[in-house]
C-alpha cells in the first residue's frame, strides 16, 4: 500500500500539481506499520488482517439499517463519557449531512476540503491564501440568524461535476469549522472572565496606590497630630513660666512705685522756692515789656505823622510844579492859537465852498449817466427777437451808446469820490477852527486857575516844613524812651527766664517721678492681669490637650480602620492577580502588563470570532485541541488534525472507505466505532469483520 500510493504521489508531483496528494495515506500507513499508534496496535491489526480472530472491547461493529441514528448514538454515548470523538464520514456532504443531527451543547468541528467539487476543466494554481491565514487552514466563525439563535444550516454544495480523477488530486487544501452554540457560550464566557481579570489587573495598582496614600496620609497625620499636642504641651509649659515671671514682676512693680513716692515728695518740697523766684521776675519783665510797648506804640505814632507829613510835601512839591508847568504850556499855546484862528477859519470857508461845488459836479455826473442809460435802454427796447438773442446783426449806434454809459458811470463814480473827499475835508477843518475857538475862550480862566494853585501850595509848603520839624524831635525822644524799657524788658525776662529754667528742671523730676511711679503702678497691674491670663490660658490649653488627645485617639483609630480597609481591599485584589497571573505582582511588576496585553489581544480574538471575523493564526490548533467532536473525511482529517489524539474512532458508513482512508483515524484513536449496513464493499474493514462474524 505504502509503495503503490508514493508512486501516485510521485505521478502528481510530477505533473506540478498543488493538490494535496495521497500523502496523508502513505502518513498512516508508515505510523500503523511502525506501531506508532494512539491505541492497542494488535487490536487495531486484528481488525485489519485477522478480524476473525478480534476479541478486544476497544473495537465494536454497528450494523445498522439507520445509519444516522446509529452515529449519534455512538457520538452522544463518547461525549456523555467525558471523551473526545472523531467521526469520519465518506465523503464531504455526508459529513455535513451526520453533523445537522449533533446536539448543540458538544463543541464540534467540520473539517471541509476545498475545493467542494472537482473541477470541470483543468484549474491553474489555487493561491495559498484564499482559505486560511497560514495557506492551509481556514477557521470560519460561527453566523447566527435574525433572533440571536446559532444558524445550524450548512451551506448548499453545488452538484459535483464530471469527476476529473480522485479527490487526492484535485484537492488543494483543508479547513475546519466550528459548528454550535457551545462554541459561541464558551468565547463569551473567556471573554467575560478574561474582562473580569482585567479589571482586576487595572485594580489592584489602584488599591496599592490607595492603600500607600493612606499610609502616606496616616503618617503625615499621625505626625501632624503628635506636632499639635506638643505645641500644647509646651504652650502650658511656657504659661506657667510666664505666670511666675509676672507674679515676681508685679512685686518689684509695687516696690518701685514706693520708693519713687518718696523721691516725688522731695522734688516738690524743692520746687517752692524757685518757682515763686521765677514768677516774681516774671512780673517784673512783664511790666517792663508793657512800657516799652508803650513808648514803642508812641514812637510809632511819631513815626507815622513824619512818614505822613514827608509824603504830603512831596505831594505839594508835585503839585506846584505841575502848577507851574501848565502855566507856562497854557501862556504858549494861547499865543499860538489866537495866531492861527484866522487862518484856520479861512481854510474851513474855503473848503465848504469846494465841498458845494464837487456836490454840483457829482449830482451833473450822475444825471449825465442817467441820461445815457436812458438812451440805450431805449435802443434795447427796439431791438428784434433775432438781434437780442445775437442771431442777427445789432443796430447800429448799439455799442457807441454802451461805451458812453461806460464812461458817463465811470465820471459818476470820480465825481462822488471828488465830493465825499471834499466833504471830509471841510468837516475836519470846521472841527479844527471850533476846537482853536473853545481853546482860546477857556484858556484865560485855566490859566488863572494854575496860578492861583501855585500861591496855596507855596503855603502849604511852609507850614509842612514847621510840622516835619516837631514831628522828627517827638519821634527821636519817643524812640530813645521805647529802647530803654526795651532793653530793661529783655533783661529782665532773661533774669526770669533762668528762674523758670530752674523751676522747670525741679517740675521735670517731680513729673519723672510721678510718672515713673504711675508706670510702675501700671507694670504692677498688668504683670497681675498677665499672671491671671497665663494661668486661665494654661487651664484652657490644658483642656484643649486633653479634648484634642481624645480627638486624635478618636481619629487615628478611624484611620487605622481605613488602613485595615485598605490593606484587606489590597490583599484581595492582588491575590486576584497572583491567581490570574500564577505569581506575586509585587515581585515583578512588568507581570501585569505582559498578562493584560495577552489578555486584550485574546479579547479582540474572540471579539472577532463572536462578530463573524477572520481567526488569527493558529486559531486551528486552538480549535482542535478543545473540540468535543470532529467530523470531516480521512482526507480533510490526515491534511487538518496531524497531531491530534482521540479517545474514540466513528465511522460512519464504513463500508465505503478503503483501509487506508480507514487508518487516517484509526491510528489517531484509542478505540474504534464502525457503524455500517448491508452491502457494504468488498475489503473494506467492515465486510472483512461481517464476513468473520458470519463464519
């Protein structure tokens, strides 16, 4: 057999086919050959070469007119065991065919080959990825329908065409499916737990940075604590220190003011003498000071009658000079102006008479315009239409007539301005000639004023220089009187002002001592107000000790409460760890991070499985190695499950596979369950043990 299929095997590889080929039989043969099996080799070539001769429990026939019913029998008595099954079907639509049948809660896997069908006509290479990740398994999620239900409808295989030669040839890969709800309950279960672990992961650090912080804090706290109730501890200390301090300072406080009562007495008795000394000179000074206040307010008088007489002689003087000067400007200017009046009457009648003459002349000139303007007004009036809209030729005598009325408005305008010239001129010579003729009639009555005032201020000026001369010798005596009382005041009051001096340097010390002795009085009585608050502030803070070590007892037990809380809540989350990831967190701390990767990446694998993705690599193997039950052809079993181990080999209709499709499972079990009916093939292992049993 070995022989016969390596020399297939060689034929297709020669033909650079990508089919699978007869390799998996050659597989099977070898390891039945060389006893490299799962279960009782002998039982296993008993049943193969001598099965008249079998008499192992690990080999049971079924024969059956129900075939179906028969292997579910045998399936559900595997799997009730605890056992794992593989089932091997004919071909791939009986496979699918048994597996409908299954209950729902085994995990089961359909082992499919690709192509389903022969192709009709040669077929180029099948590229190694259209199936599976890894080029030769292919795990398809599971699909459910409208209702959430598990869709336990396997797909409609095309009807098979022609066949272009054995399933070994045409062949070219092997992909398992999981079929049933239990797979789908099992992925949300891991995903569930898997969810559950990392929130303990993602927990436990928190609980240990909580649990630091209340230690932390317990610590700080505790310190903090024990800070305050021995700042009150020496607060009472230094109250009862400051009460002695303030006791012994109010004795010598009261001592102090005892002695300076003594020392007061004394300063005053001193103090008689010189202050009546003092206030005697006093007197004296103050009398001086009120003659001199006297003579000096005489002097002043004195004074002020000189200073006003100075003044009025200047005035005088002033005024006589004045007097004088306009006498001889009045004398000078009457001279010349009974002169000139005559003339200046002359000139005034003249330019009146040139004032008529150029109003005659302006008046002729104005009526000369008229007449003009007269003239060409007319013209105009018996101009045409044509001729004042300058269409047609003007009249002739037009523009003479416009340039006499240019030059008759230009003459009328010359002689209005000869005429107000001639006017101005006459008015100012009329104003002149009447101010020359008022001038000479009041000239003789000022100037007999002025000399009439320089006679009385001749006068007044004599009895001035008598007055100036009695006022300055009442002055000078008044003066010569003020600065000898002057100068006995300032003695006097110098005399007096030594005596207060004297008196004042006696008050000071009886004030010093009055004052020393009220500040003593005063440190007495605040030395025993400081005694009493000392001693009510060591009473309260003594309480305050008492009622905050209370306090801080109270509150550190609470706080060992919460650390107790904290350090179970700790202890807990991180024996969590320790069983999810088998070792102290503590100990390695990159742990938690590898275990929560490999967790998220398992949870986004089944996240992709539940939401109908593609598997990851390796996901085949994952998936036979828990699988309950595995159903598929030898040749779909031989390319997907190598390396896989069962407890019990079904085979259904077991009449149609040949010893070799036979081995691909029986090497790869423990026992062995072959389910067939009547008519099965010649040679193949169920019609050898039925013949046995009939002989």
């Amino acid at each position: 057999m070995t022989e016969a299929f390596e020399e297939r095997e060689a034929r297709l590889r020669g033909a650079s086919s990508e089919a699978v080929g007869w390799g998996v039989y050659v597989a099977a043969v070898r390891a039945f050959r060389e006893r490299r099996v799962v279960g009782d080799w002998e039982a296993l070539a008993r049943l193969l070469l001598a099965p008249g001769s079998l008499d192992s429990d690990d080999v049971r026939i079924v024969e059956a007119e129900d075939g179906d019913a028969a292997v579910r029998a045998a399936v559900q008595e595997v799997l009730d065991a605890n056992e794992r099954a593989l089932l091997l079907a004919p071909d791939q639509e009986r496979a699918e065919e048994l597996l409908r049948g299954m209950r729902d809660d085994a995990f089961a896997l359909l082992v499919e080959t690709r192509p389903a069908t022969p192709p009709v006509e040669p077929a180029g290479p099948m590229p190694r990825g259209e199936f599976g990740s890894n080029g030769t398994v292919e795990f398809r999620p599971l699909n459910f329908n409208d209702e959430g239900n598990l869709d336990m409808t396997l797909p409609d295989l095309p009807e098979p065409a022609e066949a272009a030669g054995d399933p070994e040839e045409w062949v070219r890969d092997a992909v398992v499916r999981p079929v049933g709800e239990a797979w789908r309950q099992s992925w949300e279960t891991e995903a569930r737990l898997l969810k559950r672990g990392l929130m303990w992961l993602e927990q436990w650090p928190r609980d240990a940075a909580a649990l630091q912080a209340v230690q932390d804090e317990n610590a700080r706290r505790r310190a903090e604590l024990e800070a305050e109730l021995a700042a009150l501890a020496k607060e009472i200390e230094d109250a009862g220190t400051a009460v002695a301090a303030a006791e012994q300072g109010a004795v010598d406080a009261e001592a102090e003011a005892e002695r300076l009562i003594a020392v007061q007495d004394e300063a005053e008795a001193e103090l008689a003498g010189p202050k009546e000394e003092a206030e005697r000179r006093q007197a004296v000074a103050d009398a001086a000071a009120a003659d001199a206040s006297d003579h000096t307010r005489d002097a002043d008088a004195a004074h002020a009658r000189c200073a006003e007489l100075e003044a009025r002689n200047a005035t005088a003087q002033s005024e006589l000079q004045a007097a004088r000067d306009l006498e001889a400007s009045l004398t000078d200017e009457l001279e010349r102006a009974r002169e000139a009046l005559p003339g200046v009457a002359e000139e005034a009648q003249r330019l009146v008479a040139a004032d008529a003459d150029a109003s005659g002349e302006g008046h002729a000139a104005y009526y000369r315009l008229v007449s003009a303007e007269s003239a060409l007004s007319a013209m105009k009036r018996k101009m045409t239409f044509g001729q004042r809209m300058h269409v047609a030729s003007p009249p002739s005598g037009l523009s003479g007539l416009r340039a006499e009325v240019k030059a008759r408005a230009r003459e009328a305008d010359e002689a209005a301005r000869r005429a107000q010239e001639a006017k101005d001129a006459a008015e100012k010579a009329e104003r002149r000639h009447q101010e020359l003729a008022a001038f000479v009639n009041d000239g003789g009555t000022r100037l007999a004023t002025a000399r009439d005032a320089q006679e009385r201020l001749g006068t007044e000026l004599v009895w001035l220089a008598s007055e100036r001369e009695k006022a300055a010798a009442a002055y000078q005596e008044q003066a010569r009187l003020a600065a000898e009382s002057v100068d006995r005041a300032t003695q006097m009051s110098m005399e007096a002002r030594v005596a207060q001096q004297a008196a004042r340097a006696i008050e000071e010390r009886v004030e010093a001592a009055r004052q020393a002795r009220e500040d003593a009085l005063a440190t007495a009585g605040r030395a025993k107000a400081a005694a009493e608050a000392a001693a009510a502030h060591a009473v309260e803070t003594r309480s305050a000790l008492e009622r905050r070590t209370a306090e801080a007892e109270a509150e550190l037990a609470s706080r060992e409460n919460d650390l107790e809380t904290a350090v179970e809540a700790e202890a807990r989350s991180r024996e969590n760890v320790r069983e999810i990831c088998g070792s102290d967190p503590v100990g390695e701390p990159e742990l938690i991070g590898r275990h929560q990767s490999r967790a998220m990446a398992r949870i986004e694998q089944l996240t992709a499985y539940l939401d109908g993705g593609d598997a990851a690599d390796g996901a085949a193997e994952v998936l036979l190695r828990t699988a309950d039950l595995v159903v598929g052809t030898p040749l779909g079993i031989g390319l997907t499950a190598a390396g896989e181990e069962f407890d019990a080999l079904i085979v259904a209709d077991t009449g149609r596979l040949t010893d070799a499709e036979f081995l691909v499972g029986a090497v790869r079990s423990r026992r062995w369950i072959l389910v067939g009916g009547a008519g099965a093939e010649t040679g193949s292992p169920f019609a050898r043990v039925a013949s046995a049993g009939e002989g």
